[in-house]
C-alpha cells in the first residue's frame, strides 16, 4: 500500500509518537499549523470518515476517547479537533485521521 500513515504505522517510516495502542496512533504533524499538532490515526485503513457507518460507531467513540485522552497527557486545556473529508475540505492524505491542535488562540479555518 502507498499511504504514508500505513508505513508510519507499520514502521517503514519514522514519526514522533505521542501515544499508541491496539486500535491507533498518535503523533506529531510534521508541518504544523499550531505550536501543538498532533495527528490522530486508526491502525486500520480506510480512507476517510465517509467511510465508516453505524457499525463503526465503537471505533469512532473511541477515536473521540483516546483524543480525549491525548489533550489530557498534553495538558491542553483549550484545543480544537479537525477531521477533513475529501479533497475540497482540505484531506491531504487518504487515511482518516483527526487533528488536534493547541497552544495559540484559535481562530478561523486552521487545518
């Protein structure tokens, strides 16, 4: 497969992790659009929230949780979550993933 998350998954290609598990990864952006960028990955590939259905509503929630989870770590009291879907919202790269992002005021498009 040619998705670059699926290498950084699988450890073809380096990351700076921030947290991981069974279901997902979590790390840095490489080019980040806030002093805080972290990228929110599922193991398993698909390529973008439109994607998933009623059946997914678990791995999603927890999708939510472990983001949840991450801005605590982080110690982020005020963050935003994105999640682009398709390429005229701005998806870069055809494997869901989920911003979060913090450490400035936010405001207006971001990601």
């Amino acid at each position: 497969m040619d998705c670059i998350f699926c290498k950084i998954i699988s450890g073809e290609l380096p990351c700076t992790k921030v947290y991981e598990d069974d279901e997902f990864l979590a790390f840095n952006d490489i080019n980040p659009q806030a002093p805080v960028h972290i990228l929110v990955i599922p193991k398993e590939h698909r390529e973008m929230l439109s994607d998933y259905g009623p059946n997914d509503e678990g791995l999603l929630g927890r999708l939510l949780a472990v983001t949840t989870e991450i801005a605590r770590q982080q110690k982020l009291d005020h963050y935003r979550t994105v999640i682009n879907c398709g390429s005229d919202a701005g998806q870069m790269v055809f494997h869901l993933h989920l911003h979060l992002v913090s450490g400035r005021k936010l405001s207006g498009q971001l990601c």
